[in-house]
C-alpha cells in the first residue's frame, strides 16, 4: 500500500477502492486498540502490571480491582496486540486454564506506557482520543451551525491527553534544547527577580519546567481554561513550587502589559487563539527592554499539498476536530487552526509590533520555534 510519506509531495492520490478501504480498515483496527490502551491507562492496569514481573487475569484482577473475566478478555487482547508478553503460552496444553496464563509488560514497553516523563510516552494520547471522540458529535452539530465547540467540551480527558503528550517535552527539552538556543536569555533569567511569562500554560507543566530550572526567578503562568488553572495549582504545590510560580486564569489577549519580563513563551497555544495578534501584542508589552517571545507551534508544511506527510495528516485532522472548533467557541477574530504556517507566524508578528521574526535552528519533530524582539 502507498503511504503518505511516498506520496509526499507528488500529486498522487490513492490508486484504487481496494487501497482506501485498507487503509480505513487499518485505522479502524488502530482506533479499537488504542481504546482499549485508554482503558489500561485509566483503569490502572499498566501500572499494576508495571508493578510485577508477571500476573494472571486474577491476579490483575485483584491489584486493580476489576471483574477476573474483563481482566483475562483484556490481558488476551494485549498480548495478541503486541503490547504485553505470554511468556509461557509455547508450555501451554490445549486444556489449560486460561486463568492459570501469566501476561508481562516488557520493560521497554513501560517506558511508552507508565513513565510519564519519558521522551517516548505516549499514554496520554488514548485520553486525548477519547476526549475528541465524545465531542465529535458536537463538532458536526457545529458544521451545520457554524458555532464552536468550547473547548471546555472536550473534558478531562482532552484536557490531560493534551498535557500529558507535552509533559515528557517540556520536561526534557524545554530548557535544555529550546532556551538552548537564545543563550542571552539564558543568563538573563538566571539573574534573581527576573520575570518569566507562560501564556497558554495549560496545566502548569511548561510552567513548572522553567521554574524549577530558574530558581531565582518569578513565573507566571496563564490560560483561558478554569478546569487547566486547578489543575496547574495542583501541580505547582506537588512540585513545591508554589511559593515561586503564579497561575491566573484570563485570556491573553486582554492581560494588562505590566512589561519588565525578560522571557514570554507561548508554546502550541498560538494557532488556537482567538486573537493571535491581540495576544503577541500583549506579549510584546510584557517584555523589558532586553526581553524576547519564544514560540513553539506546530511544524507543518510551507503550503497546502495534497496527498499531504504523515505529520499534516495529523494536524488536519486535530484542527478540524478541535482546534479549530475550540478557537470559533471563542467569537474568534482569527480562525487560524491547527495547520499555522510558518509566513503567517511572521505575518501575525509584524502586525503586533515586532521588528524581527526568526525561526530558531531547534531539531524536533513536532514543532517549529520562534524567538521574536524589538
């Protein structure tokens, strides 16, 4: 079958019936086992399995309080998924006890699965899924309406699907890789009272990042959604970090400019704004003399090309099942979704202000990185 990467670029479409309807049918197969990784994931039972070398359907049961019967249907769908072992199923008679059958979560497997702030998890994204699918029938009530879906609708799972995805970035590149680049920056923030801005923080964890990594510095956390504010303060009081970071609920757009900030970061937050330019003007007005904005959004195409790469596959599809519902709840003067390229970030800059636009020499996979001044 062709995928999108050898259609990349070339004009190609799908040869023939028998290709799309594969290509459906794989995503319907993906789509069934990624619901049932939702259901390990909120059920607890990648971390009990995590938590032994093998375990029986009763005895998955029993650490994670579940019927033995779902327990057993559950662990047979795993292993015949690839995600757990059968270690001893070559030993096994025909007559054996299914019950008896001892199931393992390889070691690799728990990095994708129970540790959160491993580069490659990836767990969070079945809550993400879940999330998108109880709000799809609301995204087509909004096709005919031409109303929004808020983005409260998307709940809890949306909610921690998204920070979760972000979680393992923010832990491990943020400072590191991105503040990396803007070495100036760097030793400004690590000057005591200097002043970090995270606008469209989410629950807290970009926030919290550079917290921890500035010590000396005063971070202020904000973002639209009330229910994302709760969470961040949770967050910040685990972290023992509340003392130091500040969190406020309010849209970016409509903060006063207090200015004096040496660092405004708005990370995967821009291309779901009502008011892009609104918001990077109140950016610009943060900042102090020496100050920058860093952006980090979506790295997508320089223009539209269909069949489209894997990775604007993705984005479209998020944009139309989300972002760009959530943005028209908002009575959006800009509708940008999630599919922002790289002129219209320049474009958004230079209307609120900003004399430079550069987009920073930062290796990743997902997003592209903006330092804007002046």
């Amino acid at each position: 079958m062709t995928t999108s990467g050898d259609r990349q670029g070339n004009g190609e479409v799908p040869g023939n019936a028998e290709e799309l309807a594969e290509e459906i049918f794989r995503g319907l197969l993906s789509t069934m086992e990624i619901f049932n990784i939702y259901v390990g994931v909120r059920g607890g039972l990648y971390e009990a399995l995590a938590a032994h070398d093998t375990l029986t359907p009763d005895e998955l049961a029993g650490a994670a309080s579940i019927h033995p019967r779902y327990a057993r249907e559950w662990l047979e769908q795993q292993a015949v998924a690839g995600v757990l072992e059968a270690p001893d199923q070559a030993q096994e008679a025909e007559d054996a006890d299914p019950y008896r059958r001892r199931f393992r979560l390889p070691a690799e497997h728990r990095r994708v699965l129970t540790s959160p702030d491993d580069p490659l998890y990836l767990a969070a994204g079945p809550l993400f899924m879940l999330g998108i699918a109880e709000a799809v029938p609301h995204v087509l009530a909004a096709f005919r309406t031409g109303e929004g879906v808020p983005y409260a609708r998307y709940g809890r799972d949306s909610r921690e699907g998204i920070a979760g995805l972000n979680r393992p970035m923010f832990r491990n590149d943020l400072v590191r890789s991105w503040l990396g680049a803007l070495p100036d920056v760097l030793e400004r923030l690590a000057v005591p009272g200097a002043r970090i801005v995270d606008l469209g923080c989410g629950v807290g964890w970009s926030t919290l990042a550079m917290a921890e990594a500035f010590p000396a510095a005063q971070v202020t956390g904000v973002d639209l959604d009330p229910a994302s504010i709760e969470q961040a303060l949770a967050n910040a009081a685990e972290a023992g970090l509340a003392k130091q970071v500040e969190f406020s609920c309010g849209d970016a757009a409509l903060l006063s400019s207090a200015g004096g900030a040496e660092l405004v970061t708005v990370f995967e937050a821009l291309h779901d704004m009502s008011d892009p330019v609104a918001a990077l003007k109140t950016a610009r007005g943060l900042l102090g003399p020496t100050g920058v904005v860093l952006i980090g959004d979506e790295k997508v195409e320089d223009r539209f090309t269909a069949p489209g790469p894997t990775m604007e596959r993705f984005n479209y599809a998020f944009s139309v099942l989300h972002c760009l519902p959530a943005t028209r709840a908002e009575n959006a003067q800009v509708e940008a979704g999630t599919v922002l390229r790289a002129d219209t970030v320049a474009a958004y800059a230079r209307e609120a202000g900003f004399a430079g636009c550069e987009v920073l020499d930062i290796d990743h996979d997902l997003w592209r990185f903006y330092r804007l001044g002046g």
